[in-house]
C-alpha cells in the first residue's frame, strides 16, 4: 500500500510516516521502481502502536524502548513496566507544573481588573519572574533594560 494508503490505516500522517523513518523509529519502507514507498500490513501494525504509544504520552526516545521491548519476544515485562510506570511518574510531574501555572494564573487574572487601564498585574508578574541575577529585564528585541 502506498504511504497515503498505509496513513488512513495507521491514523498516523503521511508526514509523521516520513519522520519516524528519517529518525529510525521504523525502518524505511520498500520502494517501488518508480521510487513510491510502499507498506505492508505489519509495517501498519508498526505505526498503529506507535500511535498508541504517541496517544498515551510517550516521546520518541520512549516509543522506540517500547518498539524494542515488543519486537523482542525474549523480552522481561518487568522492563516494559518500568517504562511504563516511569512514563506515569513524568506525567504526574508535568500534572502538577501544569496545575500550578493553571493556579497562578487564575490567581493573576482575578487580581486584573480587567478594565481600560493600562495596569495589569499578570504583565507585572510575568516581567518581574524573568529579571536577570542583576536585576536586568530582558525584552523581546533582546536588548536588556535598566530597571
């Protein structure tokens, strides 16, 4: 099947596709004579658990452990739950940064009064958090300010 073919039965894109064989997350694929990838069922199934993978968080570096451990039969699945319960702890992490960005900036939004002023504390947070150890402000140029 061509890559079209073989992204409609993957739910992976075509240009994904391209990556994780650019990357060698999989293995280039076939070509026919006039050079047009081709791809087989098991090619498919390939990219159907990379999706999976992707669905469930994992990033590539993760996806080709997972990929490894599943195409190795001799594999312990004591390995395949320390992946996975290692993903599940870095999920957890980045939960709680998110919570706390969510929280602060509630925070910062009921303390705006949200009218024509030009004050507004959510700005003021955010340019106060990126002062330099010298108490330089950098601005979007990239030149830095006295503050």
């Amino acid at each position: 099947m061509t890559i079209g073919e073989a992204a409609k039965a993957s739910g992976v894109s075509a240009k994904m596709i391209r990556y994780y064989e650019k990357t060698g997350l999989i293995q280039p694929a076939d070509r026919t004579e006039s050079g047009y990838r081709i791809y087989s069922a098991e090619d498919v199934h390939t990219l159907r658990f990379i999706r999976r993978a992707r669905d469930l968080g994992f990033l590539v570096e993760g996806i080709a452990e997972l990929l490894a451990l599943w195409q190795d039969r001799s594999r312990r699945s004591a390995d395949v739950k320390r992946l996975a319960i290692g993903h599940v702890e870095a999920l957890e992490r980045k939960i709680l940064e998110l919570e706390g960005m969510a929280s602060t900036l509630r925070t910062l939004a009921a303390c705006c009064s949200g009218d024509d002023r030009p004050d507004c504390p959510i700005l003021a947070d955010i340019e106060a958090r990126h002062r330099t150890t010298d108490g330089a402000t950098t601005r979007r140029s990239g030149r830095r300010a006295i503050s």
